[in-house]
C-alpha cells in the first residue's frame, strides 16, 4: 500500500525543549534517534513531532499570529486529519521512514506555546513518529503512507 498524504510545508528545529521551534529547508532524520540538532532527538516513541496545517489555521482563525514551528511541532505538513492515523501506521518521505507512535500528548506547565497561546493543538492532533530508516529531508517533500498498521 503506497498513498500520497500530502506535502511538507516546514521542517522545524529547536536546540532546548519546549521552545518554539525554528524553520529550517532541509533536515537528516537519524534511525532510532530523530532528527539531527533538535532537543527532542533521542531514544524514545517521540522522536518526531508532526502537525497539520489545518491544525494550525483552526487557532489562527481563533485570532492567534503563530508561524509554522510555534506548536513546538518538527515536521508541519499539508494534509488532513492526520491526527486519525492508526499508531503503528509508516510514513514515507524520500528513502525515510518513520513510524506512528502516539497521537497527541500531555502540554507541560513550562510550555513556551501553552502560556504564549493560551491554548495548544499538539495534546490533540500532533503526531508522534520514530524514525525506523534514516535519510535527508526537505521542505517540498511528497508524504505517503506505506502501511497503515504494523505488519508484524
């Protein structure tokens, strides 16, 4: 199964958690560790951090001035409703794959976005991923699923 979802319209870094997040063209997404110089790099389900752009134009139609990158999010991609994929589902970008781990998540009370905003879409519709193949990545880059659920 191989089915364009959408395109990436920022790739977003940060070096300290929970800060916002600054645009970036191009990133390496590292196997089992995540994308190379941001904070939430490591060996863990929350490797990488995705959100929609649909997500983000809800709030600024609430009347928020946010950028791409301000949800703290890695990869801000334009598709819909990401924020239903299965977990254990794998995404392509280039020779890249990642792998669905959790959707949403918990806001922390020292969360730049949270006090900035007031209010966060990440602990609904952010996605998280593992990295399970390495590769370079860039803004403009085609995403497919290639599997909705784990094969195993």
């Amino acid at each position: 199964m191989k089915k364009i979802i959408g395109k990436i319209v920022s790739l977003n870094i940060s070096e300290k958690r929970g800060t916002i997040k600054k645009p970036v063209e191009q990133v390496e997404l590292i196997e089992n560790f995540g994308i190379r110089g941001d904070a939430h790099a490591g060996n863990w389900l929350r490797q990488v951090s995705m959100l929609a752009v649909e997500s983000i134009e809800k709030m600024r139609k609430k009347g928020i001035d946010i950028e791409y990158g301000e949800f703290a999010e890695n990869i801000t991609i334009e598709a819909e409703k990401i924020y239903k994929w299965k977990l254990g589902a794998k995404i392509k970008i280039k020779e890249a794959v990642l792998e669905v781990t959790q959707i949403g998540k918990q806001c922390h009370d020292f969360c730049d976005i949270k006090k900035r905003v007031g209010t966060c879409v990440m602990p609904l519709e952010g996605v998280f991923l593992k990295v399970i193949k390495g590769g370079i990545i860039s803004v403009g880059d085609v995403v497919e699923i290639i599997s909705e659920v784990n094969e195993s």
